[in-house]
C-alpha cells in the first residue's frame, strides 16, 4: 500500500479484509449524483486546520472515519472531518491527493467531533492538538493482536511410530488434565523445552485450539444493590437517577461534607447508566487515588471498570481505546485525558474532587478538564455530576445562580462526627530551632499514639529541605535552566529541580565562595519531617507518603492498605494524602504549616488553601473515633484560619465571592494570560512589549504587563507575562485571535495563551 517512510504509528498497519462486509453504504447508488468526491481530513498534528483529500471510488469514506493520508513525503493517520465548505475550491482539484486507506476501527461519534472543534476553539489551540489527545494510542491502528495457540490432548491413542519419552509423558498428562496451555507455558509446566511440545503436535498427540485473546471481561451490574442509603443520600440519588434516565444535559453540584457519602450518591447515577446500557465516565485528579476508588467500585458493581491514566502499559491503553469506542468499556475511570476517549454513547459524567487544581492542564493544550467536562456534557446532552466537599468558587457562583442544581449532603454517614479544627499560634507555641513540630502538637503526637490511634502530619513540601545555602556566603543552590531552587532529597542523595528535573549531587565545596562544608539544608520537606518524628517517637512506625516516594497508583494502594491495617501510627504527607482517603483509626491531623498556601498570593490562593486544608482535616476521625485537627500558623487570624477553625466554609466562600466580584475576577470577570518565552531574554522583551502595544482597548477589557514571570526562566526560556482581564460576556477568544495576528512570532518566540488561567508562575 504506502512506501517505507512510514511515520512510528504505522508500523504493522493492516488493510481491511473485507470491505463488503463493512457498514458503509457505497459511494454511488446507480442514477443519484456521485457525492463529492473530496473531503477534509484533520491530522493529530498542531497545523491551523484540516486538510482537502481526494476520496478514491473503492474506499467510501463518512465523517468520522480513521484514514491514512499523504502529507509531504509521510504518511500520516488522520479523522474525516466535515466536507469541505461551500465553494472551497481554492486547492485544484489536480493537486488533491488521494486518501489511502480507512482503517476498521470504529468511526469517531459527531459528538465528540465537535468537542475536539469546540476545545480548539476556546483554547485557541490548533484543533490537531486536541484531536491528538483523542488518538492518543497510535497502536489502536496496528493489526489486531494474533490469536494464542494453545494445545489439548488430542485422544488417548499413540500413533504408529511415535516414541514416548517420559518428557513427552508428562507434556501429554499435563494437556490432558487442564485446559488447553499455549507451547511455551506447557512447556513450562511440564520441565521440558518447546520444542518436545512441537515435536508432539507435529505427531498429532496435541491438537491446536485458537485461545480468544480479547475475551470480554466481566461487565460492571447495574441491578446489583448497593448499601441502603440514609434519607438525605437516598433524596439525591434518586434525582440523579431521574437525570440520568433523562438523558439531557444537566450539570448537578454533589455538595456534601467529606464522609457524607458523595461516592456511594453518585455510584447510584452509574448504576442507573448502566442499566441503561449508555457509558459513564468518572474523572479523578490524581492517580494515586484511582486503585482504592476502584476497589469500591469492583465490590459495589461486582467487576472492574475501565481504567485511563499516564501508567498503563500500550497494551492496556490499546485494548481501553478499543474497547471505549466499541462502546463494550461501560464504565472509564480516569485522569483529565479520559475525557478524550472516542465515546460512541456517553450517558453521565462524573467529575470526582472537582475543586482540584489537577484537572487544569497547564502545558500542551491548556485547558480545564472540569469545565470542559461540562462542555463535552452539554454537547451529548448527557447529566454532569460535579461531586466535592469544598466545591470551586466556580461551581458555587453556578449553583447559586440556579445553572448548576446543588444537592446536598449534610452529615457524615453512620453518625461519625466532623473533626474539630483549632489553630496552634506559631509565634507563641514555638518549635525548638530547626525543628518544625510546636510542643503543642508534639503533646497531641504522644496522647494520640498513647491511645492506640495514628496520626498525619501534613506538609506539602516533596522532599528533604526547599532550599540549600552557603553558611559561609550565603549563596543559593539555583536550578540552572530555572529561576528556582534547587530541592534536596536526601533519601537518593540529590538536589533536585521540580520543574524540569535537573538533578546533582550535593556539592561539598560551595559554588560561589569554594568554603568547604558549609553548604546548609533550609527549612523542611516531608523527608526532613520524619527524622524529627523518628527522633521524638522512635518506637512509631511512620512513613512518607509523597508523589515521588509513591510511585504509581500500585504503590499508593500499598500504602493506603499499610494505614488501613494500622500498620503505621504515623503518616507524614504531601496533598496526597489529603485526598479521598478514609482511615478509620487516624484521629489526630497535624497541618505542619498552613501558610504555606497562601505565600503565593495568586488570586485563588485562600481558596486553595482553603479547600486542602479543609480536605486534610477532612482525614480525621472518619468512622467512631472522634477527630481532631491542629493547625500550625504565624497568623491565626487569617480569614482561612478563622474559616476552618468555626467550620464556616459558606461563609468563607461568600466573602471570596464578593472581593471577586468587587475586583471582576473570575468567575464574574474573566481573564487570559499570554505567556511569552524565548531562549533570548531580549527576544521575549520584545515581542512581550509588541503585543503590549498592539493589545486591544476597548470598554471592559484591561490588559496587565508584559512582566516578568514569578517562573521567569524555566528549563532555558525567559518567560514574560500579560495578562487580559475581560468582562463577561466579552468575545475574549475572538479578541486573543485578532491581537496575535497582529504580531508576527520570529524564530524560537512561543506565545502560550492560557484561558482562565489557574497558574500564574
Ligand atoms: P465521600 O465521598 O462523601 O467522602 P464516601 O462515599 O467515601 O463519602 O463515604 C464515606 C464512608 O462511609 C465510606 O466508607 C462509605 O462506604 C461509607 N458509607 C457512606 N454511605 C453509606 C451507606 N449508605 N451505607 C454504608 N456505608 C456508607
Ligand atoms: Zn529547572
């Protein structure tokens, strides 16, 4: 078919068999007018649109198809999109190349055609980038994995000439008592080499079964029962399961405190989807939380649902992609990309944890899974369920407003009561030096593991120290490629940058000044923590739990299982432990710093630390025994701290709701960032103050900088800033797409446009 520049996905492509046999109708019924013979083809690469193609007569192609195209001297996989607009005869037709080949893969839905269009569109990425994230397993297009061989015995009989060896022996006792063995595992089994099982296939002793490789695996029973449900919880789910047997768009807040249920309300909407027989999807922010969340879901619907993440092997996302766009993957678990899977018939969206800051992809396509999770519903017409207990700002001003129907879960389930939450004073409760634990909550440690029950100890700084310097010149470790210091992780004995991963050693001598052993660890990070507990506590079995010490959603399962069986008393932890989990003895929470948040200063920086704190203290005392929760602050009196201490979130969200509506930020204003970056500090200047001239003025839009970024050099770019402020209702993408046009971008200059942007590093 196509010549040996394949580009890496087309490895191993195969042709269609048999095209009769497809559902395609034929390009031509005999009298009516040919239909046009070409048509767009978008490509999964970042070029400004889709592509004119010719459609040879013998491969009929629909909107939707997967086709091989040439591009240039390659070739490439690629959708068909919509037919080309009217009069959009601008390429001869002479010039047109031919599309190659259709694959027999299912077709993507219209639906979640115009999702890829609609992202582009408000992203302002090139729509290939978003339809990469559809394709996102090249190997879905190779050939179907050959069926396994497997042998059985063939009957009791010894054909003439056909000696018995007591290797043979075995191999023929062993294929006669179980079910058929592929060669090399009989082999296995039996002690012998393969070829003893060759030899005894080619005698006709063992008869050759095809092993189906992709069996179905057991689907997930929407009529199993679940628990019963307290009144409140059953008045949810009921509403739920009316939205969902609707189907309609919907966009439902589950508002309920941590503990309340929330999972078990909303495993009552999928059930109801299920039994339907339409897919539901469930997003979660973080991986590490995806193996206890689907441990429930197994014993609740009595089989595994579809999992979605950066760790699975190519062959789990291969036969996933597959499976989701046969529509046989009822139910998809999974991080924000889940959201781009080829759903043939979606029917419920869950979005698990929607206050997370983890559902916003900050490189590639910028975009907000949440919210483009509520587009990708509105589209297919299908429910949304938004389901957290510390709901985004956002979510609360859409419930509020009447958009989004909040239901409510008032109470912990089972009777078990709220932690209490009370701050310890830094400035009077003192730490000793280089110490980070105030005798107030050390005194907390000792009485908590005294009674038999574990504690946390949060703190979300990864690794051993933030910062290393020089005692003698007072020289900073900096990143090289980064405006940002270097963190040391003592446990691989390396300092390490987190944001674009350069690693060294500690150096003995210090850099600037060449003084010898004087380079000193600064304040803590969770490694750094534990020595502290390890000395106070040292019969308390304590451990870290951080992204980089667990890695992986097994690893995090693991660790989950240790706390559960109390095989820990003390957890020290970044913000993933402050997510989902539910340890029944952990009753003491000790937030090490909680100003750590609001350093920053960003606008949803008390909003943030709000919703972690409250989702840490959220940890403690879940089932009988009664929680408490101490937090460690400079400032007591910080609106945050007053908030969590009287347990008054509502309040806490009013009165960030109304300085932002003072200030029309989001969500009553919006705003968009341009983030300009050069390996040239000048060059990044330049262009930053070109498009601050050429920035659009007009009424209800204000334009900020060009400033440096607080991230002004990362991984070797000078980073520059602007950022627009918009009232709503303003066309800001139509604005963005008119102001870069008007600057033209030369040689390493990027521009990222970042809507609704969360990071402003
Ligand atoms: P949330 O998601 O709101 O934090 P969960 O759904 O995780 O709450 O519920 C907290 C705990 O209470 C879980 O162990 C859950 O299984 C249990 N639970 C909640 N509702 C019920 C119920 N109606 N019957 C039995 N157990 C329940
Ligand atoms: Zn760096």
């Amino acid at each position: 078919m196509v010549g040996a520049a394949y580009p890496i996905a087309m490895a191993g492509v195969y042709k269609m068999a048999d095209r009769a046999a497809s559902s395609h109708p034929p390009a031509a019924e005999s009298g009516a007018p040919p239909p046009p013979p070409r048509v767009q083809v978008l490509l999964p690469l970042p070029l400004a649109g889709a592509y004119d193609y010719r459609v040879p007569a013998e491969i009929p192609v629909q909107p939707g198809d997967f086709v091989l195209v040439p591009l240039g001297r390659r070739h490439e996989i690629g959708v068909v999109w919509d037919p080309p607009p009217d009069g959009s005869e601008a390429i001869d037709a002479a010039r047109l190349k031919d599309i190659e080949h259709r694959f027999d893969v299912a077709t993507l839905a219209d639906v979640a055609r115009r999702f890829v269009d609609w992202v582009a569109s408000y992203t302002l990425s090139p729509p290939g980038a978003v339809l990469r994230m559809a394709m996102s397993v090249s190997a879905v297009f190779e050939a179907p994995p050959r069926p396994v061989v497997a042998y059985r015995r063939a009957g009791e009989s010894v054909p003439e000439g056909v000696k018995l060896t007591p290797q043979r022996r075995r191999v023929l006792k062993l294929a006669a008592s179980g079910p058929p063995l592929p060669a090399t595992d009989l082999a296995r089994e039996a002690g012998v080499g393969t070829g003893v099982v060759r030899a005894l296939a080619e005698a006709g002793m063992l008869v050759p079964v095809a092993l189906q490789t992709d069996v179905l695996p057991i689907q997930p029973d929407g009529a199993k029962p679940g628990p019963a449900l307290s009144a409140d919880q059953e008045a949810a789910a009921d509403e739920l399961r009316a939205r969902v047997a609707a189907r309609a768009y919907s966009a439902i807040l589950l508002d309920g405190v941590t503990g309340s249920g929330k999972t078990e309300v909303y495993f009552e909407a999928i059930a109801a989807a299920l039994r339907q027989g339409c897919q539901a999807l469930v997003l979660l922010p973080e991986i590490a939380l995806t193996v206890a969340w689907l441990d429930r879901f197994a014993a609740r619907f009595g089989a595994m649902p579809a999992e979605w993440h950066s760790e699975l092997s190519s062959k789990r996302r291969r036969q996933t992609w597959r499976d989701v766009a046969a529509g046989s993957a009822k139910v998809v678990v999974g991080a924000r990309s889940a959201l781009f899977l080829p759903y043939p018939d979606l029917g419920l969206i869950v979005v698990d944890e929607e206050h997370d800051a983890a559902f916003k992809q900050e490189d590639g396509v910028i975009y907000h899974a949440r919210d483009m999770a509520v587009v990708r519903a509105h589209l297919g017409q299908v429910p949304i369920v938004l389901s957290s207990a510390t709901p985004s700002l956002e979510s609360v001003v859409n419930a509020d407003s009447g958009r989004y129907r909040r239901l409510h879960l008032p109470a912990r389930h089972g009777g078990a009561s709220l932690p209490e939450i009370a701050a310890i004073d830094l400035r009077r409760d003192r730490p000793p030096r280089q110490r980070w634990l105030s005798p107030t909550l050390r005194q907390a440690l000792s009485d908590t593991l005294a009674q038999g029950e574990q504690a946390m100890l949060f703190l979300n700084r990864r690794g051993y120290a933030p910062l290393t310097l020089c005692r003698a010149c007072g020289h900073r470790l900096q990143c090289p490629s980064c405006s940002a210091w270097l963190v040391e992780h003592r446990l691989v004995g390396r300092l390490q940058c987190h944001h674009c991963g350069y690693a060294t050693r500690l150096p003995e001598k210090c850099p600037a000044c060449g003084a010898e052993g004087e380079m000193a660890a600064c304040g803590p990070g969770v490694e750094r923590l534990s020595e502290e507990v390890a000395e106070l506590f040292p019969q308390a079995r304590a451990s870290v739990m951080a992204s980089d010490t667990i890695t992986g959603p097994r690893a995090a399962a693991e660790f989950v299982r240790a706390v559960e069986a109390h095989e820990l008393d003390i957890v020290i932890g970044t913000q993933i432990v402050a997510k989902g989990h539910h340890f029944p003895m952990l009753t003491l929470v000790g937030v090490v710093d909680g100003d750590l948040g609001l350093a920053g200063g960003d606008l949803r920086a008390a909003e943030r630390s709000f919703q972690l704190l409250y989702q840490v203290a959220g940890r403690a005392g879940r089932a009988d025994r009664p929680g408490r929760v101490l937090i460690q602050t400079a400032d007591p009196d910080h609106a945050v701290m007053r908030a969590l201490i009287a347990g008054d979130r509502d309040g806490f969200l009013a009165a960030e709701a109304e300085q932002r509506r003072r200030a029309g930020m989001p969500p009553f204003g919006r705003l968009a960032a341009l983030i300009v970056s050069s390996a040239d500090a000048s060059h990044a200047d330049a262009t930053a103050r070109a498009l601050a001239r050429t920035a659009p003025r007009m009424e209800g839009v204000e334009v900020l900088g060009p400033a440096p970024a607080p991230l002004s050099l990362l991984r070797g770019r000078h980073r520059r800033r602007l950022l627009m402020k918009a009232r709503r209702g303003i066309d800001v993408q139509g604005l963005l797409r008119d102001w870069l046009a008007r600057v033209p971008l030369a040689g390493d200059i990027r521009v990222q446009v970042d809507v609704d942007p969360y990071s402003f590093m």
